[in-house]
C-alpha cells in the first residue's frame, strides 16, 4: 500500500477507500491553481459567509437550540454578530492586510526593496468544538479564507443539529473547488489527519490537543491550539459583593457554563464569601427566576456524558445555591460549592457547566500562588475597587487573556488576540490576528540586477581594505 504519511508538497497517497482522497485532491488543485489569491475571490468568499449567515438565521438559532437550548439572545450575541462581525471587519481591512509590509533595511540593502509578504499556507484544516458550534467554525474560517487559502471544516459530531446545517448549508455559499466541510468523530478525524495539511487550526480540550499536535508533527504541520483549562476568578475584600455576583453568575452560566473562557472558580476571603453567597443566589434568582429549569434564557448540558461529569461534580465541597439535576432534560441548575478542597476534582478538571466552587484565600498573595502553582489558563478575572489589586494580579501571572472587573469582554474586542498559553492553547486569531494566523509571512528581498561592482566588495579574495567598509 502507498504511504499514508505521503511525500512532501502535495496530496499524500493514502490507502484506496479513503472517504477523503478526492476532496482533499479537489481543494489542493484549487490552490495550486492560484484561483484563491487574488482580493476579489477572497471577498467573494467572505461575502458568502455573510449572506449565509443573513439568509439561515433561524434555521441557525434553531439548531443551537436544539443543541444546546440556546437563547435567542444567546445565539445572536455568542454565535451569529460575532461572526457576522469578523466577516464585516476582514472585508473592511482584506486589501489593507493584503499588503506587502516595507520593512526597515540596513546599509548593505539601501539599495533594495524589502518587504513582508503575507501569502496563503495551503490547504488548511479546522477543527471546531461543539459549545459555540456556529462561532468556532466561522471565526476561523473567516481568516483562513481572508488570508487565500483552501479550507477543509471539521465540524464537532456533538452539536448534530448545527452540524447539519455546516454540512449542508454553508458550501452552497462558497466556491467548493476550494471549501469543503467533512464530517465525523475522533475515529474520522484521526484518519483525516494522516493527511499533509499546510495549517491546522483546532479548538478543543487538552487533551485531544496534544493527539492533533502529534499529528501535525509527522508532517511538520504548522498549528494553532485554542485549548481550555480552570480560569480562575479573583475576588478582593474590596468590592461591592452585588456587582461582582451579577458579572460571575452571568459569565459562568452563559451557554450553561460551556465556555472555555467562563470564570471556574472564585478564589476569596471567607469574609468576602459570606458576602457574595447571598449576592450570587440574589443575582441567579433575578436571572433564572425561583425555578431556572423553566427559564428560556439557561441552556442546557450538550449530551448525557457530560451531564452525569457534571453531576459527579456536584457531590464536592457543600452545596449552598443549587444542586438540583434533571437528567431527563439535561439540566444542571446554576451551583455553588463552598468548603471545597483543592484536590477535589471539581478543582482539578475544567468544569464546563454552571457550577461554581468557591476557594478561601487569606491574601491576594496566597491568590496569586495558588493560580502559579497551576497550568496557565486561558482567562483570568480580578474583581477589586482598588486598581491596584488588579493590576498586581495582572503582573504577577500568566493567562492567555486578562479582564479585570468583569467577565469574558476582553474577547469582544478584534483589536485584541484571542489564544491561550501553556496548556491553554498556542497561537491566536480573531481580527487581524486571524489573518495573520493563517498567512504566511514570508521575508522577501528583491534586488536590482546591477550594480555589480558596489557588491563586488563582498568577494574574495578578503583584503584589509574589505574588512574596513
Ligand atoms: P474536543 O477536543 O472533544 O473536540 C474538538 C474537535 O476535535 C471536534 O471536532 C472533535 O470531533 C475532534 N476530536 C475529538 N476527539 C478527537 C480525537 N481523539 N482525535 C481527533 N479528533 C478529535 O472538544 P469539545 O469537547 O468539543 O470542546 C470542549 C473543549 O474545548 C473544552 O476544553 C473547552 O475549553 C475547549 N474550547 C476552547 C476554546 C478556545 O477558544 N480556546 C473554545 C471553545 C472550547
């Protein structure tokens, strides 16, 4: 049989049978043929997007209610503007992005043209995650495209619904000699990576993290990891109980808790817990109502497996808001664990759900040593009155993203890099940054053919009077 690892440049020649082959072939001859560089095919591309996104709007809410009983709020803000904003702006920027970069020269090249040119990988390849099923295949795709490439999307086989409507849906908006969405789990994919890919960009967890990056590295494929981990949520003496409440409770139960950037757990003084219990149970009531398994606006467990993690999870530390489960329904009801150790579990895995365990501290010193003494994560949060509070939490520790005084917002900004470091993820994207993710950046000098003589110094045979020029 022919090697499925394949050669170099091209297309591999895996085995006969393979449910990739031709697909990957199509795409890899779209981009040999140069069809995807020029501006106006890029735009076309992204307009697509757009319009798939105006066109399918409620087929779109729809499916990520049926995945995870998403609010309609939910889903325009977390899923559809989000995207729909990343196409507008790299539409806005495409030809300004496009451009060559002059850089700075030194004496020897006064003479020449030096510049950064942003030119496409390839073929590249990304993998999304099931709990922003719609956000996390589009926001990447959007720089991958903008940057010229050809795009194979693997979208998460859990959210089914959403699925659907990528696989069937979005190639009619696309040119689909250079786009293509293909389907299936860790078996299929762990297939589709014996291919050569230029680019593989993958959000997920860790774990599968390193399985992607041990892929990529027989081929020396270039990657950007968008991981997740326990982010962690500081909460200093001095702050109003209230405020803070209502920003924790809201960004750890958007989407039900199944955000990679949601805050995990409160690190706080007992006297500051007492405070914020009350304030939390005040601010779910006002969210949720008395009964939040009725509410609209709280999503639910993507499937049973992560229910019964969840649930798992409940039965460490004590419980003081919350508790209820409903397997039937997939409900987890917004929690709060107290008196939680921190080898528990619930303190050692990411949560990925609507509870929230809360962690004594007796200083912010002992904060900041706790979060060191963990993996970098890919958010962290400080709520304090005094800046200064915040600005040494920032200092003293290392998270792909920092927010102080609130929940997720730092990610709404384009203008900043969304990305993880350490066991959180490598690389970054949204914005410029994606397109920058996606290109690659290749130094290039061009000189004028004559001249021959200035250059002629560089020649041997070396004589004192070369040294000194
Ligand atoms: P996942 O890693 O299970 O799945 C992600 C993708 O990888 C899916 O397309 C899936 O089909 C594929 N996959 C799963 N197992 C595989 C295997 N063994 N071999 C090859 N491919 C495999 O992640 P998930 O459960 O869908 O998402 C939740 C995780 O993603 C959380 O850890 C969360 O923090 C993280 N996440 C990170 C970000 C971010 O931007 N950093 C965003 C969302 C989610």
């Amino acid at each position: 049989l022919p090697d499925p690892a394949g050669g170099s440049g091209g297309l591999s020649c895996p085995p006969r049978m393979d449910p990739f082959v031709d697909t990957l072939q199509r795409l890899r001859e779209a981009f040999v043929s140069g069809r995807t560089r020029p501006a106006e095919f890029r735009a076309a591309q992204l307009k697509g997007l757009s319009r798939f996104l105006q066109e399918n709007k409620q087929l779109l809410q729809e499916a990520l209610a049926q995945d995870l009983h998403k609010s309609a709020f939910e889903a325009e803000l977390s899923e559809i503007s989000i995207s729909q904003n990343e196409i507008n702006l790299a539409l806005r920027n495409l030809r300004a992005w496009m451009k060559d970069e002059k850089v700075s020269k030194n004496l020897a090249t006064q003479l020449d043209s030096a510049f950064i040119r942003k030119e496409p990988f390839g073929l590249v390849l990304i993998l999304s995650p099931w709990n922003y099923p719609l956000n996390l295949s589009l926001g990447p795709l959007v720089g991958a495209l903008a940057a010229g490439n050809c795009v194979v999307l693997k979208p998460s086989e859990i959210s089914k619904s959403t699925e659907k409507v990528l696989a069937e849906v979005l190639p009619r908006y696309l040119d689909q000699s250079c786009f293509a969405v293909v389907l299936g789990g860790p078996q299929e994919t762990g297939r589709l990576l014996e291919h050569k890919f230029d680019y593989i960009f993958f959000t997920g967890n860790p774990q599968v993290g390193k399985i992607i990056m041990t892929a990529a590295a027989k081929h020396l494929t270039p990657i950007t990891l968008e991981l997740g981990g326990k982010n962690p949520c500081y909460v200093d003496d001095n702050c109003d109980p209230q405020t803070v409440a209502n920003r924790v409770a809201f960004f750890r139960c958007f989407n039900a808790g199944q955000t990679c950037v949601a805050p995990d757990y409160v690190l706080c003084s007992p006297e500051m817990q007492a405070r914020l219990v009350p304030a939390l149970q005040s601010a779910i009531t006002r969210f949720y109502g008395d009964d939040p398994q009725s509410s609209p606006n709280l999503g639910r467990i993507i499937s049973q497996k992560h229910f019964q993690r969840l649930r798992g999870l409940l039965s460490f530390g004590r419980v003081v808001i919350g508790g209820q489960s409903d397997e039937s329904d997939l409900y987890i009801a917004p929690t709060v664990l107290v008196d939680v150790q921190e080898t528990d579990p619930v303190m050692q895995e990411e949560i990925f759900g609507p509870i929230l365990p809360i962690v004594n501290v007796r200083s912010l010193g002992q904060a900041i040593d706790f979060i060191n003494r963990r993996e970098k994560p890919l958010a962290l949060y400080a709520f304090s009155n005094n800046s200064q509070v915040v600005k040494r939490v920032l200092a003293q520790t290392s998270s792909g993203g920092f927010c102080g005084n609130d929940g997720f917002m730092h990610l709404t900004l384009a203008s900043l890099p969304f990305g993880g470091v350490g066991s959180s993820g490598m690389g970054n994207y949204h914005g410029k940054f994606s397109f920058d993710t996606f290109s690659h950046h290749r130094a290039c000098l061009l000189r004028p053919p004559g001249l021959e003589k200035i250059y002629a110094i560089r020649y041997p045979p070396h004589t004192p009077r070369n040294l000194r020029v």
